[in-house]
C-alpha cells in the first residue's frame, strides 16, 4: 500500500461526476477511509499526524475522546468503495491511534465515470476507435 494518502481532488479529476448522494449519517470503517480533501501533506496512509504543528490538536481531540467528551461525526466523501475525509482529519487519525474500527460519519456519496473509459467508449460507438491512441 502506498504511504501517503490519496487525494480527494485527484481521483475526481479522473473522471466525471455523474451523480452525488447524500447518505447520511452512519458508521464507517476506519480502514475504508483512505484520503483526504486538502489535508494530504498532513497525515500518512495510516493517518498518523506527520507534523509537530498539528500535534497540539492531535491531543486536545484525543484527551476529548478519552473523557468521554462528544466529538461531532466526521464528514466523509465516498467514491466508489473508498472513502476520503472532508471534515474531521484529526478525528481520524485519533480514532485510529485508539484502536477503534468505525467513526460515525455524514457521508456523501459520488458516482464517476472514468474518462479513458468514456473516451474511449464513445469513440467506439463513433467509429473512432482506431483513430484514438493507444
């Protein structure tokens, strides 16, 4: 598995958004949740902080946890069968760091199409299909 998480912006610039769903809220599986929105240089694969600048959050949210204090759920993108957070990095990463398998959630859920596939999809039903490259 690669080491750095994936970026949101990245996967939906290869392809095309055909539709958008709000699934509400539900627990998901921390293992599923394999990027982020903006927040990719900040945390590895594992979603352990990689910066001493977000450490002191790190801790307020893993002490508020350990209190039993309420933390609001995450906000997650889903495309696909995996999931890239919106809102709640630290949340993650410190959910993770307690062992724990869900988090509760607001999903919102992306259907794409993928653009080689489009492409060359609709090449084929043009006609076009030798004229695309390889």
């Amino acid at each position: 598995k690669p080491v750095f998480l994936k970026d949101l912006h990245q996967v939906l610039s290869n392809g095309t958004i055909t539709s958008i769903h709000d699934a509400g809220l539900k627990p998901v599986e921390l293992e599923k949740i394999v990027g982020s929105e903006g927040r990719t240089q900040d945390f590895d694969r594992w979603f352990r902080p990689k910066h001493r600048r977000i450490q002191q959050r790190w801790m307020r949210i893993a002490l508020a946890r350990l209190r039993g204090d309420y933390l609001p759920p995450v906000e997650l993108v889903k495309v696909d069968h995996e999931y890239f957070v919106r809102d709640g990095n630290h949340r993650v990463s410190v959910a993770r760091a307690l062992g724990e398998a869900y988090i509760d959630a607001h999903v919102v859920e992306m259907q794409l199409t993928n653009r080689v596939n489009e492409e060359s999809r609709l090449a084929g039903a043009a006609g076009l299909g030798d004229c695309l490259p390889a």
